[in-house]
C-alpha cells in the first residue's frame, strides 16, 4: 500500500480498498444476504397460518393484525436486547427480530390478497369438489399471488435494510463494515458497504418483480388486455360523394 494512496489520504472513493478488502466485502455481503433471506422466508412461512386465522375468525383478526402491528412499533435495538437472554448473542437475535418485523407487511398483505378472491370463484371451485385445502393452494393462493408478493417484497427490502443494525451483536452483515468505519471515520469502507445494502435491496426488489411475474403470466395477459386500442381514423369522404 502506498503511502500516497487513497487508503492513506482516507478518500471516499477508493480502488484500493476493494482490492485489499474484497474477501471481506464478499463475505460481510454472503452474511448479510443470508441473513436477510433467512429471515423473510421464515416469516412468510409463519404469516401464512396467521393470515388463515384471521381469514377464517373473524375474532382472530384484530388481535393478530394488533400482535403485528405492535411488534413493529419496538425499536430494533430494544427488540434485539429483549431476544438476547433467549439466543444470546448470534445471528439468531437479527433472524428472529427481522422474522418479527416482517410479520406486520406480511400478514396484511396475505389477509387482503385472499380476501379479495371473488366469491364466484371460491362457490365453483366447491361446486367442482375441491375440498379446502385444494381451494386454498390451487385458486385462493394463486389469485392472491400478486398481492402477497408484494408485501414479500417490502419485506426483502425492509430486512436488508434492518440486517445492519444486527452489527451491535456482531452479526449485521454489511452493517458490521459501517459501523466500523463509522467509528474509525473510514470514508471507504462506510460508502463501500452502504452502496453495497443500497445494490443488495434493489436486485433483491427486481428479483422477486421477476418471480412475480412468472408465476402470474395470467396477471399480464389481463393487463394487456385491458391496453386501449388505437382509435379508428375515421375515413374521409369526398364532399358530394353521396350525390353522384
């Protein structure tokens, strides 16, 4: 390393550091990733029986859309110290706090997305004998599909976005390189890390747009045909045509 390099003059921008620094950045990055991931698909998998409940007793929905709500009111760093006398410190504390938070979007999105199932449809699904667990996988969860899968996007991007602040228990991913350079005044290293949460939520935003779309092709068939249609010239008649 130079010492007239830009490590040395402490730049923002600095090619330097992700040559020396590169195995770190990928593996803060593969954590943070993992992290995130983790954490949103066992929320999903735990919102889905939540959102059922609440589908299906109409006394349950209060309370758990209620018990969500709440649960994303707790700040991140009181959340994280309530969980450390039940994980200790690993990377269990931010999975299970993320898990919690998503909880919130999650829900919601799954109860509107199957409440808004036409009645029709759910009446001949039953008329041609599907029973309720053939009901639910394949027309309920499939027509709901574009409304869950936004709120899995939300989600996604809230956790990257959360992941960081996982750094205070040493497991935050690309937030562990922020905060130390936050503390060092590492300009690189801060700016490197940052950049790199900011790419991480938009590819993991793009991504889920792209399975979205892949599972619902029937969506896009009904937005283009909903596409108005070029207006008709109207054709141009000779004045006195009529008459001859």
């Amino acid at each position: 390393m130079s010492a007239n390099g830009c490590l040395a003059a402490n730049d923002w921008i600095c090619g330097e550091y992700l040559r020396t620094r590169g195995q770190e950045l990928v593996d803060a990055t593969a954590q943070h990733v993992l992290i995130s991931t983790s954490a949103v698909g066992i929320a999903v998998l735990v919102a889905l029986p939540l959102a059922l409940l609440a589908r299906g007793r109409k006394s349950a929905a209060g309370p758990v859309l209620g018990l969500t709500t709440v649960l994303y009111t707790v700040p991140t760093l009181a959340m994280y110290a309530l969980l450390l006398p039940v994980f200790g410190i690993s990377a269990a504390v931010v999975v299970c706090g993320l898990v919690l938070y998503s909880l919130t979007v999650l829900v919601r999105n799954m109860l509107t997305g199957l409440e808004s199932v036409p009645a029709d449809v759910r009446e001949a699904a039953r008329g041609m004998g599907y029973g309720p667990g053939r009901l639910l996988l394949t027309v309920e969860l499939p027509l709901a599909l574009p409304t869950v899968m936004a709120g899995v996007r939300i989600a996604m991007v809230s956790a990257i976005s959360l992941t960081t602040v996982g750094a205070i228990v040493g497991h935050g991913g690309l937030g562990n390189l922020i905060y130390s350079g936050m503390n060092s005044y590492f300009k690189a290293e801060v700016l490197t890390a940052s950049v790199l949460c900011v790419v991480l939520a938009v590819v993991a935003d793009v991504l889920l747009l792209g399975v979205q779309r892949l599972l619902t092709p029937w969506a896009r068939a009904r937005a283009a045909g909903r596409r108005p249609q070029a207006a008709r010239t109207p054709e141009k008649r000779t004045p006195g045509a009529a008459w001859t």
